[in-house]
C-alpha cells in the first residue's frame, strides 16, 4: 500500500468485481496527497488553512453556520400529517429588489421532488437525491457562462426573462407563497407571468401573458434547461463525462421530450418527461448545448425566431424549447409545460399523459413545503 509514489488510491471491495478478495487499486493521484500535505500543514500550523478559507468573505459569512449546536433531544422538524395546527406560513411575501447571490429561496415539494425557487429566478432542482438539472455554483460562472434552467419570453428585439442577470434591464418581482412561486413583469403593455409548483413528482410552470395594449402582440415563448439527473457531487466532478450518459429521444407520438440515466454501477435508473399540456402546441426543439449557445450567455434568445428542429444531444444535452404565441389586444395568451420524474423512461411518460389528460394548468392540493419560508431565508445562496 505504500510505494515509491505514496499510498495506493484505494482497496476495492465490491464481489463482484474482484470476489471474496480485495484488490488494490494501483494508481496516485495528486489532488489526493495534496490532501493529505494540507490537512498535515493544517494540524501543525495552527489551522492555517481553515484561517485561509475564512480570509474570504465569501466563505466567512457561513461560518456560523459551522458553530450551530443542536440540543439533545430537541425535536427538528415533526412532518407528521396527522398532526393538525398551523405549521407554515400562509402568507405570501412579495420580493421587488432583485440581486444576484444570496437570493431569499421558496421550497415546493411534491412527492419526491422538492424545487427551491429563489426571487432572483435561479432554480435547483432534487429528485431522490439527484439533482434534476445543473446549477451555477459560484457568481463568475453565473454572468460570464451561466448553466442551469432558464424562462422566458422574447419578441425579436426585446427579451422578457422571468429571471435576474446583468444581462437584461428586466427584473421581475418574485411572490413567495405555500406551494407556489410567481414571478411577474410589466413591460410595453404586457403583463407577463411564470407560476411555478411542485406536485406528485411533477414540476409545473405556467405562462402567461396578457396585452393590455392596442395592438396585437407575438412573441415567442423559450424554455432552456440543461438536465443532470445526476448527484450533484458526481456531475460537478466531471460534467463532460456524466453527459456522455445522459440519454435523449424525442415520443413524436406524445410530443414528449424524454430524459433518462443509468447508475454506471447499479440498475437504478432515473427519467424525466417532459412537455407541453396543451396537446395542439406548436413548438420547435433543440437537444444541443453547442447548437444554441453562442459566445454571450443566454444567446438561446437569439435563435428563438428559427423554426427547425435539432435532435443531436452528444456531446453536451440540453432541451431548448420555443413556442410562438399571438395575443390580441385586451387578451391572455397562456401555455403550461412540465416534467414529470419517475425510476423508469416508461414511468415518466406514463406519469406525463396522465398530467396532461387531468389538466395540469389547474391547480391541485398542493403538498406543504417541508420547510417554513423563514427557515431559508438568507441561508440559502443561489
């Protein structure tokens, strides 16, 4: 275990690998000593690399969170349903002043599928532990390449996004309720909303726009996401890699976008279906990354007006959707997209036809949020 290099990566136990027997595995890697050289320099110099990480200001203002203590005995969180009493604030709380970290986060959950919603619109989503799509996890990758999931509207010239970037001269308000957040803009005669929710394993986003001018409007409707279905660990690790995985197929039949993993060393597998409610929709698709980003970030917006379809997916996936929508004067226009997560690609699309044919634009009994709106205020940064 201890050659010329260091000590070996690691003993592989796992039978049906290597049998009854353990197996070495003979490799080094330097991040890994590295590890250990600091956490040795650490023990011997008074925590010189605690004190280094915390020299950040970023890092310093969650220090307290490191240093909280919990009391024996206390009870955390008591989610039984059969005990009555108000548990969760029912209130909604409108947010106007948008910023770009430290955004205050509304919870949804619905089943096993628990969205976080900040104000600023930045979106995590879990599904039994994985994370539904990738996220940005620091502020320079958020405005100079963002990644995750984006909304939005556009007209050719201007740009509608139910989000926050420096990007755009729009920021919507964000309204925080029990089971649902909507996020809404006023700009040249439309009124534009976004109303997100979670239920039964299901994310449901709801658009609508209603033209309050003299004239008629058209606009194009763009969904953008980059789906993981992956931990976040593993895939932040090797990103390009876990993409590789990570398989695409457009049901024609259903007009439904299907996405789907196998565990490399199991047979769990999660799928995700998603697609539009409205079964006459008339929309164009992109599985590519490389196809609909540019050089500038959300440069998506920019193909919104081109009408074809793109189905390869490899290296890089993604769903880019775009939907035209024509508004007459003093009308609402409104379209409802979803994804629905099960254990199987079957099950998902199985899931997304019963949503569509119940309507998933009404709106159901939503299962409380796991976590009151204070709890996560300012303790959970975008």
């Amino acid at each position: 275990l201890d050659p010329k290099y260091g000590f070996y990566e690691a003993v592989d136990y796992t039978r049906r690998r290597v049998g009854r027997r353990a197996a070495v595995i003979q490799s080094h890697m330097a991040h890994h000593v590295g590890m250990s050289i600091a956490g040795a320099a650490n023990l011997l110099k008074d925590n010189i690399c605690s004190k280094l990480f915390l020299s950040d200001e970023r890092i310093k203002r969650a220090e307290e969170l490191s240093e909280e203590k919990v009391m024996a005995g206390e009870k955390i969180l008591n989610s039984d349903p059969s005990q009555g009493g108000e548990r969760f604030p029912k209130e909604k709380e409108e947010i106007r002043e948008q910023k770009l970290f430290c955004s205050p986060v509304n919870p949804l959950s619905g089943g096993s599928l628990t969205l976080f919603t900040s104000a600023n619109g930045m979106f995590k989503g879990v599904y039994k532990g994985l994370s539904t799509v990738n996220g940005c996890t620091d502020s320079r990758s958020y405005i100079d390449r963002p990644h995750g999931a984006f909304y939005g509207f556009c007209d050719g010239t201007e740009v509608y996004p139910f989000f926050y970037h420096p990007k755009f001269k729009i920021k919507p308000s964000a309204v925080f309720s029990e089971g649902e957040t909507v996020y809404k803009s006023e700009e040249k005669g439309l009124i534009l909303e976004m109303r997100v929710r979670a239920e039964q394993n299901a994310e449901i986003r709801v658009f609508s726009v209603k033209n309050k001018s003299r004239v008629k409007k058209q606009l194009t409707l763009c969904l953008y996401s980059e789906p993981t279905l992956a931990s976040e660990a593993d895939y932040s690790a090797h990103p390009m890699f876990m993409d590789l995985f990570l398989k695409t197929e457009y049901d024609k039949e259903n007009k439904l976008f299907v996405f789907y993993r196998k565990e490399r060393d199991g047979d769990r597998v999660t799928a995700c279906a998603a697609g539009f409610a409205e079964e006459d929709a008339d929309f164009t698709y992109c599985f590519s990354k490389e196809a609909c980003l540019g050089d500038s970030p959300f440069s998506f917006f920019d193909k919104a007006l081109l009408r074809e379809c793109y189905d390869r997916s490899i290296p890089s996936p993604c769903l880019f959707v775009k939907d035209d929508m024509t508004v007459d004067a003093g009308e609402t226009g409104k379209l409802t997209f979803f994804y629905c997560y099960a254990d199987s690609a079957e099950e998902a699309k199985r899931a997304a036809l019963r949503l569509r044919s119940s309507g998933a634009e009404q709106k159901e009994t939503l299962a409380p949020s796991p976590l009151s709106l204070s709890t996560v205020h300012g303790r959970i940064a975008s």
